[in-house]
C-alpha cells in the first residue's frame, strides 16, 4: 500500500473530510512517528504494535563480491513488533 492509497482509504473512511486535508492529517501522523524516532523514543500503537530503536554493534564481514573483511559501524535500526491484534489478524484464513 502506498501513502496514496493510506490517504484516499482514510478519506473515504472518514468521509467528512476532504483529501487534502486528510493528507494533513495523514502526513502530520508519519512525521509525529519520525521525530519520535529520531529521539530514540519508543512508539506503542495498542492492536497494531511497537516501534523502537536497537542499536548495533560495530562488527566485521565481508564483502560477498571481493571477500574482503570490511568493518561495519556501529547504527541504530529500528524495529517492529506486531501487536498481538494484529498477529491475529494476519493469521486468521478469512483475509
């Protein structure tokens, strides 16, 4: 799904609100997620699930092509657990 498509299924959910101002309403929301993130806060959305950042440790590997060792820096990366809603609802078969 696209943020296009999130917008026009959101608009026509809601109803009372133009498209233009759900994109608002939509874009408000992501940004809302991204500046949490970059602070390093955790996200918690009740039924849907978690976000937060993990931080990694600076390692070795290997370049597949050369097979050459290259260190890899140490980052952060974010990552998602399924609330439990939502772990049910991908595996119930009526989709």
């Amino acid at each position: 799904m696209t943020k296009s498509v999130l917008i026009e299924k959101v608009s026509e959910k809601v109803g009372s609100l133009t498209r233009k101002q759900t994109e608002i309403v939509v874009e408000t929301v992501f940004d809302s997620i991204k500046e949490a993130m970059v602070k390093g806060e955790k996200i918690e959305i009740r039924g849907f699930g978690n976000f937060k950042l993990k931080q990694r440790k600076p390692r070795k590997a290997r370049n597949p092509k050369t097979g050459e060792k290259v260190d890899v820096p140490e980052k952060r990366v974010l990552h998602f657990k399924a609330g439990k809603a939502l772990r049910e609802a991908m595996n119930t078969k009526n989709m």
